[in-house]
C-alpha cells in the first residue's frame, strides 16, 4: 500500500515516466492504482508541505500511468522543480478530480499550448468518434502528441500556428481559424482549454457566432 504523506490530501507516488517531448515541455508520470474520468486532473507537488499545482491528465482511463503534461515556467516554483526530476524520484499527488469531462456525443475540442492534456486523455479514452479538435500554438514545435492525434481524428484535426507556417497548417490564431469557419454547429459542445485571455475570447467569438452560452465548457489554465 502506498505511504501516505503529511498532507492527507496528497499520495506519495514514484514516476515511472519523465520525457521531454519538446524543449522545455515534459510528460511525467507514476502508476495508476485509481481510475478517473477523461478530462479530469490531479493536483502534484514536489513535496507534501508546499501548496501543490493542478494539471489536467493527458492519460487514457486503461493506460497503466496517470500522466501530467507541463511547460517550464522560467519565474514559477513547481514546473523547475518537475522538469529536473527522473524517473524514481517521488511526487505527490492528490487523486483525480473535476467536472470539465468528455462524453460520446459529437462535440468540438479547441485548446492552445498544453491544453491539449485533456483532450487528449479523452481520445485515448475512446471519445474520437464526432470530433472535430483545433489546437493552437505559438511555434511548430509545439503540437504535442501530433503523432497520434491524426490517426483517429483524421481531417477533423486541425493545427494553427500564429509564429510559423508549414503545409497543412492554418497560419493563425485559434479564433482567426474559428472566425473564418462558415458555420458551425449550434446543436453541439465546445470544450474550449488554455489560458484566460484565449478561453474567454473564444468563448466570446463561438456566441457571436450563434451557440449558445450552455454549449460552451471552459477549462482555464493559468
């Protein structure tokens, strides 16, 4: 049985996985002993004194691990401290939470950065079927999971990059892609994930363009 830590809300885990899928941006993660819902996420410390971080899972429910997915902030207390960890070493986790889920039913993912964490969860989870995912970024080298994501969304995956431009990705903003869309469906979801200013112009952009305020499910991160 795992050791409980000083905080009783968090579970002392070993990771089993800490990668660098990109510079700067890390997927780490520790054995899975509690099953969750796609989307939610954990909160994770490096120690059980300091107030932890949430990070949404980017795991499948039947993958063996529970993984987080970060980018370093240069000024922040936790992400450096993750980032120099390796595999063995001890964090501690709280179990999985929160009420941003995916569901079978036709929707449409839109997330910019690490976002992508939950959805990708969900699509790992079984939930690609109906789907259409956008994902925004800054810098090519930024579509996490790209590899995969494609193999079951096929052409209802789309990538925008305002920095860089490369074939078969739209050269702009997330709501510069959704704002050139003819027609969007009113009678489906929108889960919209990243930060605040992106969220909230979104959300701002999918109402003038007729969906109504209670298809639209938000997931900010800071």
């Amino acid at each position: 049985m795992k050791s409980l830590s000083p905080n009783p809300e968090l579970r002392r885990e070993i990771l089993t996985r800490h990668e660098e899928i990109s510079p700067g941006v890390f997927v780490i993660g520790f054995r899975r002993i509690l099953n969750f819902k796609p989307g939610q996420a954990i909160k994770l410390g490096v120690d059980p004194e300091t107030p932890p971080r949430i990070y949404s899972l980017c795991s499948g429910t039947n993958d063996d691990e529970l993984c987080v997915l970060f980018n370093i902030k240069p000024d922040g207390f936790l992400t450096p401290k993750l980032a120099n960890l390796t595999v063995g070493d001890t964090v501690y986790a709280s179990a999985p939470y929160g009420t941003f889920l995916g569901t079978d039913e036709p929707a449409w993912w839109i997330a910019t950065g690490t976002g992508i964490a939950p959805f990708r969860s969900m699509l790992r989870s079984g939930m690609g079927k109906n789907k259409v995912l956008i994902h925004g970024v800054r810098h090519l080298n930024q579509f996490y999971f790209s590899d995969e994501l494609p193999k079951v969304l096929g052409k209802n995956y789309s990538r925008c990059c305002s920095a860089e431009s490369s074939s078969h990705v739209f050269f702009g903003r997330v709501t510069e892609f959704l704002t050139e869309q003819t027609s969007l469906p009113k009678d489906q979801k929108y889960y919209i994930c990243g930060q605040a200013t992106m969220a909230v112009e979104t959300r701002d952009l999918l109402i003038k363009k007729g969906i109504p305020f209670g298809q639209i499910v938000t997931e900010i991160y800071f």
